[in-house]
C-alpha cells in the first residue's frame, strides 16, 4: 500500500519538521544544482553533510535504503551504461565488450550525483506535510499574475495524493492478472497493454471519485491556507546551506578532480 | 420539525437513462431512515440529490426550508456524506489533514478548524491515529475518519452510502455503534444499503426503492415482510417470525 513509495510524509518534530518549507525548497534547489556538478571530492562532502542530517533526525535509514531497492537496481543499469557505452583506456575485456577507466570512473560518478539528490528530496517529502509543500508553491507563483497559483499548487498535491494509489492499483491488477496466467504470454507489449489499458481506467475511476467527495466537502480555491512564517532558524540554516555550496564549488574549482 | 423536503424531483443521465423517478418524501429532523434496494436501483443517485451533487431535472430538494440548488455550499456543510468508497474520500496526507480539509474549505478561523478536527477524532476515536497517514489505517478506523471529516463541518444531517462494505464483523460493529451515537446525540441519520440485517433494528422508518422509484415508505416492522419482492432479503429473525435484535448486543 503506502509503505510502497518512501516518498511520504513522516510525522515528528525534528529540526528539519520545524523549518519553513519556503527556505526547505530553495535548500533542495541550491544542493541539487550544486551536487549535480560535483565531483568526487565535493560529493564527500556534500554525502557527509547529508548523513549528519540523517542522523540529527533520526530518519530510519535502514528501513529507507530497503524501500529504494528499486532505485539501487536503476542505478546499477545506470552504471552499466555508462562503464560499457564510454570509450577510453580499457580497463577490462569481455566477449568484445570493452569496460573502460572513463567509463567507470564516469558512472561511479552520475550515480553517486543521482544517489545524493533522492536522499535530498526524500529527505525533504519526509519531513514536509503536503499541506504545507501547497502553501509554499502558492506564495512562490503568487508574484506571478498569469500562473493561477492556487490551482497550480492543488492539483500539484492531487499528484502526489495519487502516486500512492496508483502504485497500489498497479500491483493488484498486475497480481489479478498473473493469478490468471498471464505471465505464459511472452509478448512484453501485449502484457504493458494488458497492464496499462485498466489500469489508467481505474485511475481515472478514482480521481473522479476524489472529485465527487472533495466537491461534497465543499471545495474551493479560497480557503484557509497555512500560514508561513520564517524564524531566525530558517535563516542561519539558509546561511549554512549556501556556505556549503560555495564550499563545493570551491573545492571543484581549485582542481581537486579526484 | 422537516429537515428535508424532497418534492417530485426526477434526474435522467446524460445517455438517456433515468436514474430517479418522482420522488416525493419528507424527513423530519432526527429521524433514522433506511433505503434499501437491489443494485442499480438509484439509492447513490438520490442520496446525490441532498447535497447538491447531482441536480434533478424537475422538482426540488429543500434543505431546513431552503432550496438547494440557491446556496449548494449550505447544503453540502448541513447535509455530510460518507460515500461507499473509503479510499477515494481520502483527501489529506495525515489524518489531521483529512479532517481539517473540509473545515478550511469552510473559511474558517485557524482555532476553529484545529478545534473541529479534534472534536471529530475524539468523536470517532480516532484521537490517537491524528499524525498516522490514512491509507494504513484499517477499513473500520478508515470509514470513522471519513465520519470525521464529515462530522468537523458540523452536518445535521449525515448520509451513508453502503457503511458496512468491505467491513468485517469488528468493523462493522464499529462504525454501527458511530452510527447510533451520532443519532443519540441528534443527527439525522440515512443509510443506505441492501444488507438490511446489520441497521434495521435501529431505524425508525424504512424506504424501498426499485427502478428509481420509492415503492414502500414505512415503519420497518410493517414492511420488511414483503421486502424479498425487491430484491432485498428480509432479515433472518423477521423471517422465523422473531423481534430483530440489534447487532450490538
Ligand atoms: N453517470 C451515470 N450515467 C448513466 N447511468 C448511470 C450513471 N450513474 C448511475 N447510472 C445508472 O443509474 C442506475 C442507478 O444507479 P445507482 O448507483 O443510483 O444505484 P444503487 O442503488 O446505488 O446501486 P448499488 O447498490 O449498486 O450501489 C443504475 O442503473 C446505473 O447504471
Ligand atoms: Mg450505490
């Protein structure tokens, strides 16, 4: 069911819980542009400072690092890819194939970027209500007159609502499906169809449902939003998040590529 | 005192099909009603008509006097409904969330809200579960959140489509004890369902309904005799001919 996507909210109070989602996605923004461009002393860094974090609140990385199971497995095809498809000195010779010290080095490296930035927005979603996540999208877009903020930052929350459900449907048609023997077709298109086909149907069959209730319980655009307000926390945690930017950039820049 | 007045409304869907037929009723506040009827015989498509979210072709639903096709937003904060489907009435990130969801979209104050939603968790029980995320909760607790998220608005009237689906013997005693507190403590209760075994000891009126049509309107005692000739089955004890005890005891 829900245990399906890491990605939700956990309930506590820790220092992250506390802080202003505004500030929280502008450290999302900054750590990600900046660990896309870091190399391998820098990601040291940035992997510290992110497991300090994990650790000051007590996130229950085990049971994480099992729920990404999924993503490791991305992540290794993401790593063959890049150590089979890059040319260079090689490293290692198989049927013709050659495994290359670029291409190692090169995957090792898209991986480690990748790695750091999920644990960022899943340490993010975790620690955020979505509620709030709404507000913060709205008071972003509101300086803009032609984006309806509100309805932006609704049907933002409506996505994320649904990811959930649709994981959990996925499986019990695919799990109906196999009861019935469907895993004797060995065409893997006519079982995408078969899959795909009831499921987008039932989706919509229950967005509509989540329709019709939400228009029972009154819904509108205009209504009681969280407040946001920044603390002194909020902004020495900005200072912080930026200083480490700057120090990631840094160390890139004075040449230690290694 | 009728808190809704249903005069001779009928609603035909958009491929021809008629869903209601002239319904006439009246319901006084602080009644307890049943409708019952074979699948498909427009129970939803009624209880879509009290709050406005389907309106009729002819006729009209008068809430406490007024219509509500004049202020749909009354009428769906007096009328609250619990719809068949808990999953897809899940709204919020949290049980808070959920419940808050319907009091914000009632403009209220930020302590009002707070104070509803704990209000309607202490009502349900469900006061302990307020950071638990909704989808694991089990489908008992998941039905009484959906009571709470109605209760928070503050309903006089609340309407259940099909309660006791996909409930086992706990949860359905559960969310029937939810019931019969809500109508001690003044509520106007309609339930509707074709399973009249689990609620008909605790309702005072009973309504059949058949091809959009209400074809038997009385006191359940007169009437669940000749309920089977529409598709309902009659409860075991009317059937041996025995008063019908409630499921609580
Ligand atoms: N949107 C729609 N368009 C066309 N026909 C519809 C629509 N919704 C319902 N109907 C039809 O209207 C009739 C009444 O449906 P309704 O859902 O009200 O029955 P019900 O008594 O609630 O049944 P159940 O016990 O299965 O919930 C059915 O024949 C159904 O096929
Ligand atoms: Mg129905």
């Amino acid at each position: 069911m829900a245990e399906l996507t890491p990605f939700s909210y956990r309930p506590g109070a820790s220092v992250l819980h506390q802080q202003d989602v505004r500030f929280k996605l502008v450290f999302i923004a900054v750590i990600s542009l900046a660990g896309m461009k870091a190399y391998f002393m820098s990601l040291s860094v940035l992997s510290f400072a992110l497991f300090s974090a994990i650790l000051i609140i007590h996130f229950p990385l085990k049971s994480i690092l099992k729920e990404l199971r999924y993503f490791f497995i991305f992540l290794i095809f993401v790593f063959a890819a890049r150590a089979l498809c890059t040319s260079g000195t090689p490293l290692i010779e198989f049927m013709g194939i050659d495994i290359t010290r670029e291409g190692m080095y090169d995957g090792i490296l898209v991986c480690w970027r990748l790695l750091l930035i999920v644990l960022v927005g899943l340490l993010f979603v975790s620690t955020t209500r979505l509620s709030e996540i709404r507000a913060a999208v709205e008071w972003f877009l509101s300086p803009f007159p032609f984006i309806p903020g509100k309805r932006v930052a609704t049907m933002m929350s409506l996505i994320i609502r649904f990811i959930p459900v649709i994981f959990e449907q996925a499986k019990e048609t695919s799990d109906a499906q196999r009861a019935r023997g469907v895993e004797n077709r060995k065409n893997p298109v006519y079982r995408l169809m078969k899959l795909a086909v009831p499921l987008v149907r039932r989706t919509f069959e229950s967005a509509d449902k989540l329709a019709v209730a939400m228009e029972a319980r009154c819904y509108t655009e205009k209504r009681v939003n969280i407040e946001l307000y920044a603390t002194r926390n909020d902004w020495i945690a900005l200072f912080l998040v930026l200083c480490l930017c700057v120090l990631l950039s840094a160390i890139d820049m004075f040449g230690c590529l290694y | 005192m009728n808190i809704l007045e249903i005069e001779n409304i009928s609603h035909r869907f958009s491929d021809g099909a008629l869903g209601i037929d002239r319904i006439n009723l009246t319901i006084r506040e602080g009644e307890f009603v049943v409708i019952a009827g074979r699948n498909g015989s427009g129970k939803t498509t009624f209880l879509r008509h009290l709050n406005g979210l389907l309106l009729p072709d002819t006729g009209m639903v008068r809430i406490a006097g007024v219509p509500v096709s004049e202020n749909i937003v009354r009428a769906r904060q007096i009328v609250g409904m619990v719809f068949q489907d808990s999953d897809s009435q899940i709204v919020g990130e949290t049980v808070y969330d959920d419940v808050a969801f319907g009091p914000e979209n009632l403009c209220l104050d930020k302590s009002e809200v707070k104070r509803r939603v704990s209000e309607a968790l202490r009502a349900v029980n469900l006061e302990a579960f307020a950071d638990q995320r909704p989808y694991l909760l089990s489908g008992g607790e998941k039905r009484r959140l959906a009571v709470a998220g109605i209760l928070a608005m503050k309903p006089r009237v609340i309407v259940f489509d099909e309660p006791f689906s996909n409930l086992d013997y706990p949860g359905t005693k559960q969310v029937l004890n939810q019931v019969l507190s809500l109508h001690n403590a003044g509520h106007t209760i309609l339930v509707a369902t074709h399973d009249l075994e689990k609620v008909i000891a605790l309702a005072d009126r009973l309504l059949i309904m058949e091809d959009g049509r209400v074809v038997m309107d009385g006191l359940p005692e007169d009437i669940i005799m000749k309920v089977e000739a529409f598709g309902v089955r009659e409860p075991c004890a009317s059937r041996l001919g025995m008063k019908i005890d409630s499921w609580l005891n």
